[in-house]
C-alpha cells in the first residue's frame, strides 16, 4: 500500500476508477451536460494531457492495482479526488489529500467539491467558503483549508519534495 505519483502507464486504469466511483455516487445528480462534460475531463487523454502541465498527481496503489487518485492543480486547487467505489471509507481519499497538501504552494487550498462528497472533504479539514454552483452542468460546493507550516513539517518526513516543475 503506497501512495506515489500517477506515471502515464497509469492513465487508463485511473480513468477507469474515477468513471466508475463518478457512475456510482456523483452522475445521478446531473444533467446529461454535466455527465459529458466529466466524460471528457476524465477520459484517459485528457488525464495525459493534464500530466504534462502544472498539476501534480498521485495513485495510491495496493498489490499493484491502483484504488484511488487526487489531482492537485498549481499546488492550490483540488482538482479531482476518487477512490474505488468498493475501497471508500477506508482512508485511501485521507491520505491523497495529506499527500496533495503538502504539495501545495499557498496557505488556503480549494475544491469545488461535488454535492456528495461535501462530507467527505469535512472530514479532510476543509469547509465549506461559498453556496452551491454550477458551471459547464456540473454541481459543486466551494470549499477550502487553511494550512499552517505544523502540517507541512509533519508532511516531509513522509512525503518528500513539493511538486514543481518536472516532478509528476
């Protein structure tokens, strides 16, 4: 069990997950724009293409399969968190998300948290900063964590580097 950064090798397999967890708990809740618009955010050349920018992502991997993923974009801004729909609830998204953190490169990190996984991220630490939108049919919840340098140090015992140019 590790969490490690995504290689390209991984982008179908992450592809497959984060469609699948999005099928099961997000999809229902969403226009017929909305589901399209994911589709395509989360096709595995869309993950490739986004590798090779300034996002940083991480696959937290058990006997070679990969359960989970986050996507950290510019090292402020949660861009995508899923696990395997038969591996949530045990700890595989808290541990991405400590991952991603210390990555991150200001004091307050966001997410545009769907609807349902609201909870989820007020477990993280995060809170809710605004009211409901939607942009391109997708439905989330603005929400944020304030960061202090505590976490950070905790964080570079275990994690290594922040993300930056080159790293992926």
């Amino acid at each position: 069990m590790a969490v490690r950064a995504m290689e390209q090798r991984d982008v179908q397999e992450v592809s497959q997950i984060v469609v699948a967890a999005f099928s099961d708990a997000v999809a229902s809740g969403l226009s017929q724009e909305g589901i399209a618009t994911f589709m395509s955010l989360s096709a595995p050349e869309a993950f490739a293409k986004r590798m090779t920018g300034e996002n940083c992502m991480f696959v937290y991997e058990d006997k070679g399969e990969i359960m989970g993923v986050i996507e950290f974009k510019e090292g402020r801004h949660v861009a995508m968190l899923f696990v395997a729909p038969d591996r949530q609830r045990s700890g595989i998204g808290r541990k991405l998300v400590r991952v991603a953190l210390f990555h991150r490169r200001v004091p307050s990190v966001t997410v545009s948290a769907s609807l349902s996984s609201v909870p989820a991220y007020e477990n993280y630490g995060f809170e809710v900063a605004g009211p409901e939108e939607e942009r391109q049919g997708l439905r989330y919840v603005p929400m944020k964590i304030e960061l202090n340098n505590a976490l950070n140090a905790d964080c570079l015992s275990h994690w290594g580097p922040p993300c930056g140019a080159g790293y992926r």
